[in-house]
C-alpha cells in the first residue's frame, strides 16, 4: 500500500495551469482548456471568472467564447516563473 498522501494542486497553480494553456495555444477555448489543465467544467468556469476580474484574461466572443492572456496575464507568467525556479532551487515544490 502507497503512504504517500494524494498531492493536490493549490488554487494558484490551476490558476498558472490555465494561464500557460491559454498561452501556449494563443486563444484558447474552454473545452481545450478544460482537458489540457484537467478541471471539471464547473470548477474550469469558476476559474476563469476569477481570471476575467482580476484581468489576467480576455473574453473574446468569435463564434464560441474563447480566452486569451492580456498583457497583464503575460507579466504574471513571466514573474511567476522566475519565483517558481527561484523557490525550486531552494528546494522548495510548487
């Protein structure tokens, strides 16, 4: 039997996960962002609600609803990759 506990991702790192999906993809549309961060629908819209208010990410109407980094989201990414290798090489996993 395994006795390591289950590890479970914080709401920032979902929240980094959608950011470097939407990124990777330039625009992105829920679905795709849905399977490629690995969230339920549900929890995917509440997310991107979040991401929306605190403008990180567009909504943009073409056909479908699609999201794309705002030049905010970009500045984000960017630091926190930064602090993330920083933390790393003190050992530290996020």
């Amino acid at each position: 039997m395994n006795d390591k506990p289950a590890k479970y991702r914080s709401e920032l790192k979902i929240l980094v996960d959608i950011l470097n999906v939407i990124k990777q993809e330039k625009e992105s549309k829920p679905t795709r962002i849905l399977y490629k961060a690995n969230l339920s629908h549900d929890r995917l819209n509440k997310y991107l609600d979040k991401l929306k208010s605190i403008g990180l990410v567009d909504e943009i109407e073409i056909g479908s609803k699609t999201y794309k980094l705002t030049e905010k989201g970009r500045e984000f990414l960017k630091e926190f990759n930064k602090f993330e290798k920083f933390a790393s090489a003190f050992g530290f996993i996020l």
